[in-house]
C-alpha cells in the first residue's frame, strides 16, 4: 500500500477529532483522519447521543404510565402503556447510524481523507494503520491526537455478563429487573433514571457522602428527591466490594462499615473515564503529562513540536462540546491562525431529572477564590411556564461580582433547563453584567424568565417575587 503523506493528521474521529478534521479540510489543508471504529467517536456512538434518546423514551413511558395511573391533575386518561426496549434500541441505532453518516459525509465535502483501522505510533512525524486491506504508513508534518476515554473498569468488578459498562448498558435489549448502579456521577444518574423509568428497581452505591458530588448540595438536592419518588435506593459513603461467590449479588460496603448484600441482573458500573493514551505506540513519544492525562498549553500543543492533543485525552471537562471547541481552534493554528483558548467558560449539564446546569463559578468556588458576590436566585415555582409543565421544581441562580455585578456563574436545576445552557454560557462569554441581563427582555411565558428575574433579584428589583 502507497505510503500517505499530509500536513495534517488527526488520531480518533470522536467530537474533538471530526470538528478539527473538518475545520481544517475547510481551510484547505491536506488533511487525514484515522479512526479505529465508527466516526463520531464515544459522544455519537456509545455516549451523548445514544444516552439522550434512552433517556427520551424512558420519559415518554413513564410520562404515560403516570397518565395512567389516573394520579394526574391534567384530566388525562389512558391505559398503561408497553415497551418493547429491543424497539427502542433498534430506534436509537438508527439515529446513530444517521449521524455517523452525517460525520462521514461533512468529512468528504471538507475533502479529508479517512482512513479505517487502528493508528500506532512510530515516530512523531509517522503513524502506521492496520486496515483491512493491509498496513498504511502515514507521515504528517502536524498530527493532533483525540483519541478520547474509554469507562474505568474497577479491578473488584471486571466487566462481562452481569458487570457492565455504560456502552452495554446502551444496547440491552431487555430491562432488567434489578439493576445496581455503581457511582452516583451524571453517567450513572442519566441511565440509572432511564432504567428505573422503564420499570427497573435501581440501586445507587455512591462512595462519597452524596451524588453529583461535584455540583453544590442546593443543585443537587431535587435530583435526589426526584430519585427517591422513582424508587430509586441511593446509598452514599458505599464502597462497592466484587461480587459474591454465587455471583448475581453484589457485595457493599456500607456506611456503618457493615456489608450489604444487592441482588443485581446487571451492575452498571459509572467511576469514571479513562484516557486512551497506552497500547498504541504513543507512551514511546514520553509526552509531558498531566497525571493519566496529555500535558497541553494554551493552543493544545503538547511538549513535542507538532503534536497537539485534543478533548479527553487531555483531562477534565471531559466533555463533548469541549472538544469540539479544541478541535476547531487546532486546526485554524495549524492554517497559521492566532489563536490560543480564551474561552471563559465551559457549560456542564447533567440531564437527570431535572436538569442540571452549570456555568462559570459557583457561590462556594467564588467564595474561595476570594471574590466578593452576589447571588440572585429564582425559583420555578414562580414562574408561569413551569407551572404549565408541571415542572416548579428547581431554580435558577446567578452570581456576579459585587462591585460591577460582571457575572461569574449561573447555574439551574429544573425540567427542560438544558436548553438554557445556551443563554448562560452566551451571557458568561459576552462578558454580560447582571445589569444587561434584568434588561433584555426575555419572552413570555418562558423558563428563561427565571434567568432575568435571577439578575433582577439579585439588584434587589425582582418582580415576580
Ligand atoms: C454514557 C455517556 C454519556 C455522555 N454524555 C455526554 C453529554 O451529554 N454531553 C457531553 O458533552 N459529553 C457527554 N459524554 C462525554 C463525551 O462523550 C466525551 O467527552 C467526548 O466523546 C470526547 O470526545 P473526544 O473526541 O475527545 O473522544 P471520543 O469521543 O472518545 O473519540 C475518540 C475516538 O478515537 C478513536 N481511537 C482511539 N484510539 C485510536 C487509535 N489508536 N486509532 C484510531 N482511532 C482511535 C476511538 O475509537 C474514538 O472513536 C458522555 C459520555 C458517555 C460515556
């Protein structure tokens, strides 16, 4: 097979590694991506987009076996509804396979080259590929490696039949009827949701003292209430220990330091992500690193001329937008573009029920840098479009400089705030002060209400309140 040579080569066709590739064939430079598996990488294939159409049918079923069950104020009845999740699944596949599709097709509208099978290091300037046809050599004056995260296993629970990760978790086709989620973080909360509405008994087995300990207890709080009417165990300061010898029951540490026994047809085990940065050739580059992850500065650059390492390969946010952002800034450096990141902030949202948002600081990591705030805080449950959704649980918050009120973080908890996730960062990137916020008139009746009411709020000129 001819050797390759290109001015660009792009390791991992996930969010961090198509955007840049197709950035860059925009910009006209003679570009190549390798990728092992399907384009789209975990985000389109086994992570954001297969998790979010899970998590839509789940509400729809358990939207209607709430109708149903006649404990509705709406004057709605119906007759319980069925789920047939191998349906649902087969669903989700299409819309992957969609959007795979899409990635392939922008991909060769920006005329660059893919090349399927597994990259391996030779050298700094040299990848070799195996393919199905036999081994490609690829030389690159620039290569950007985006080969993203793979789910931690825990060496107590390695995975298989009854112990998965959340890409099989993905694909079942049957609920299961008890299912033990280990890790209490977003990915664990999203699915473990799902799985309780379509009727699974779900357990949570957290180790720290609540879940999403990331987020401050005020956001996290109607999660947690939300479990609980679900029917969802969640037991904190629990240490999954490996399963019993007669297997099917999983061994927990609990709090008192007694051990519980769980009876699980699937444990789903939610720890973490790890980067992919060992087996194929890359550790023999001895990058800097940051810990497990890729060392880079400002302009993704690694420590050796020419590389640069993108998305989640090169630690936290491990996030799909993230790495779409570094993606696109690498390939305009490559064209001879200035530009190093200067983004002000990077939105998190988890889509338990209800959402949760985040942007910028929150009142604590405010408080510890030392800044003088002030916060505004708005409830749903006075605002009218929540009340029309059956959705007043959760707020909105926004929290400013106390001096020229410049906003440094906005968060929310409530149904449907995802879509604000857009607003806030806007609002954070623009510089807004809470000023620019109280005055820009926000459409009625909207939840985005709750985000101008916040900023009137905290001016002490609130008016629905
Ligand atoms: C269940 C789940 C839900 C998630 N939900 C969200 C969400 O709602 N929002 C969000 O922002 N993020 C979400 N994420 C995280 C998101 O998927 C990642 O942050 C994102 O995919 C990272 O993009 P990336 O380009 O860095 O890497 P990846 O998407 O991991 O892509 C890396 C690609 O590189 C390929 N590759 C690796 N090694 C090689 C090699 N040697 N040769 C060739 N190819 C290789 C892999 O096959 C893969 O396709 C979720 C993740 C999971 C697991």
């Amino acid at each position: 097979m001819k050797d390759i040579s290109c001015k660009l080569l792009v390791i991992g066709a996930g969010p961090g590694g198509y955007v840049c590739a197709i950035r860059a064939g925009q910009l006209g430079i003679d570009t190549v991506i390798v990728e092992e598996r399907k384009p789209g990488g975990t985000c389109l294939n086994v992570g954001c987009i297969p998790s979010k159409a899970l998590i839509h049918a789940a509400e729809e079923y358990d939207r209607i076996v709430h109708l149903a069950s006649g404990k509705n104020p709406l004057g709605i009845t119906t007759t319980k509804p069925e789920l047939d999740l191998s349906q649902t699944i087969a669903w989700k596949d299409t819309i992957v396979g969609r959007l795979n599709s899409g990635v392939s097709g922008l991909l060769k509208k920006s005329k660059v080259k893919m090349v399927q099978g597994r990259a391996r290091f030779r050298d700094g300037k040299t990848v070799e590929v195996e393919t199905e046809t036999g081994q490609q050599i690829i030389r690159a004056e620039n290569v950007v490696i985006a080969t993203g995260s793979a789910p931690v296993e825990l060496p107590s629970l390695p995975f298989g039949e009854t112990v998965i990760s959340s890409t099989e978790a993905l694909a079942l086709t049957s609920v299961p009827e008890k299912l033990v989620v280990v890790g209490g973080g977003y990915i664990g909360l999203e699915l473990g949701t799902a799985f309780a509405k379509m009727g699974a008994k779900v357990t949570v087995v957290e180790a720290q003292a609540r879940i999403l300990p990331q987020y401050d207890a005020e956001l996290t709080r109607p999660v947690a209430k939300k479990l609980q009417a679900l029917g969802i165990d969640v037991m904190t300061r629990a240490k999954a220990r490996g399963l019993a010898k007669a297997g099917g029951t999983l061994l927990v540490e609990a709090e008192s330091g007694s051990e519980v026994q769980l009876a699980a047809d699937k444990i789903l085990v939610t720890v973490g992500r790890r980067p992919v940065t060992q087996g194929w050739g890359m550790e023999e580059l001895v990058l800097d690193m940051d810990g497990p992850f890729i060392r880079i500065d400002e302009r993704c650059q690694t420590s050796m001329r020419g590389i640069y390492a993108i998305g989640d390969v090169t630690g936290e946010p491990m996030l799909a937008h993230r790495a779409m952002a570094q993606g696109e800034m690498v390939a305009e450096i490559v064209a001879g573009h200035k530009r190093v990141w200067d983004k002000r902030a990077i939105p998190a949202v988890c889509f338990t029920d209800p959402e949760i948002v985040a942007v910028g600081l929150t009142p604590d990591e405010a408080q510890k840098a030392g800044s003088e705030v002030r916060v505004g805080h708005f409830p749903f449950s006075a605002n009218g479009r929540a009340m029309t959704k059956l959705g007043e649980e959760g707020f909105v918050r926004v929290l400013a400089r106390a001096d020229n009120h410049l906003i440094l973080g906005i968060q929310a908890v409530g149904q449907g705030v995802s879509e604000l996730s857009a607003a806030f960062g806007l609002a954070i990137e623009m510089g807004a002060r809470l000023e620019d916020i109280a005055g820009t008139i926000h459409a009625h009746p909207t939840q985005g209400e709750a985000f101008q009411e916040s900023a009137l709020k905290s001016l002490g000129r609130e008016l629905h309140i």
